[in-house]
C-alpha cells in the first residue's frame, strides 16, 4: 500500500524481492505501472508488484518508488521498502 494519495499520472517502480539484509536495491528498478486509485488514503499496488516479479517470499524485502510526471516534467523519485514478515505462530 502505498501510504497517501496519490497524484494524477504517477507511476510506480520496483525491483524484485530481496534479502531482508539488503538495505539499498540492487537497480534502478523498472516501471510496474500507474498507480491504482486510491481508496480511504491508500493506493493498493500489489496487483502490479506481483504481476511483474511474482509472490515475495516471506522474510524477504522490496524496495518500492513513485515518481509523478506531468507534461513531461518529472518530480524526484519517492522511495520505499517493506518487509515481508515471518509466518505467524
């Protein structure tokens, strides 16, 4: 989830999953697409993460960034990452 509105005609980016002991991504990532309306503050991307690098493990870690673009101008990168918890007991 993406944790505020977001603006019209911004994108999300990532990179496949990873160690959870990684603490800067492996690439610059690569376009997972338009991010989804928001509902009650949240813009659920889990569809697009999952279509492009499949079901994170679990206690492995992603790395997520928005960027939006209007009329060709870009704002900067917006970084995030988040780990996927352990199962619970």
């Amino acid at each position: 989830m993406v944790p505020a509105p977001p603006a019209q005609s911004t994108f999300a980016f990532g990179v496949r999953w990873c160690s959870r002991g990684i603490s800067v991504p492996p690439s610059n990532g690569v376009l997972l697409g338009r991010l989804p309306q928001a509902v009650q503050g949240c813009s659920d991307i889990t569809d697009l993460y999952i279509d492009k690098f499949g079901q994170p493990p679990l206690c492995t870690r992603v790395f997520i960034w928005t960027r939006q673009v209007i009329n060709v101008r870009k704002d900067a990168l917006k970084r995030t990452r988040a780990d996927v918890p352990p199962p619970e007991n």
